[in-house]
C-alpha cells in the first residue's frame, strides 16, 4: 500500500494505529518549522490534537538523556566511572549512594 502524499496525510492514517493522538514537528533549515497534528489531545473530553497543547513526555525522556549522556561521554565532559558527587558536591548527603561508584 503507497504511502500518504503529505505529512498530514501520514499523522492522520497514524491514528488508524491505536494512537489517541499525534503531532509532528518537522524543523528544515532554511523554512519556518511546520505542525501536523491528528487524534486526541484529551479524548475523554473530546479535545482535538493541538500542535501548542503541552504533552507529559512519560518514558520518552529516557531517550533524549541516553542520547544526552552518550554525547558528554563522548566529548569528555562525563566519565560514567565517577560518582554523582564527583560532578555535584552539594547533593553528597542529600541523594543516597551520590558518592558510590556506578561500577559497585
């Protein structure tokens, strides 16, 4: 089956998937950013999708620390062999096991 002709197209038949809703950012260098939006922002009281509207990220920020923390590793400005406290003296004390190596 061919895919949509436009972004829009895509998002909408997205929904047809189990998705309650959907919004899209597409950010091209050199034009203004555009938003797709379909479904569901809040279905129980039957509010549309809103590219504006505020979305809990949930689990999906899991993601973007992974690709966060990958990135200073990579640039040495983090060593996953030192401890919390090693980076922020202040929480020693406060955060339980900031001074524990992550390899113990």
């Amino acid at each position: 089956m061919p895919l949509p002709d436009t972004v829009q197209e895509q998002v909408s038949d997205a929904i047809g998937y189990g998705f309650d809703g959907m919004i899209v950012y597409v950010d091209q260098a050199g034009k203004p950013p555009e938003f797709y939006a379909a479904g569901w922002h809040d279905r129980k009281n039957k509010i549309p999708a809103d590219p504006k509207a505020l979305f809990k990220i949930a689990s999906i920020s899991k993601l973007y620390l992974a690709v966060a923390v990958t990135k200073l590793v990579k640039d040495k400005h983090l060593s996953l062999d030192e401890t919390l406290a090693h980076y922020f003296p202040e929480l020693e004390g406060r955060i339980e096991n900031a001074k524990k190596s992550p390899c113990e």
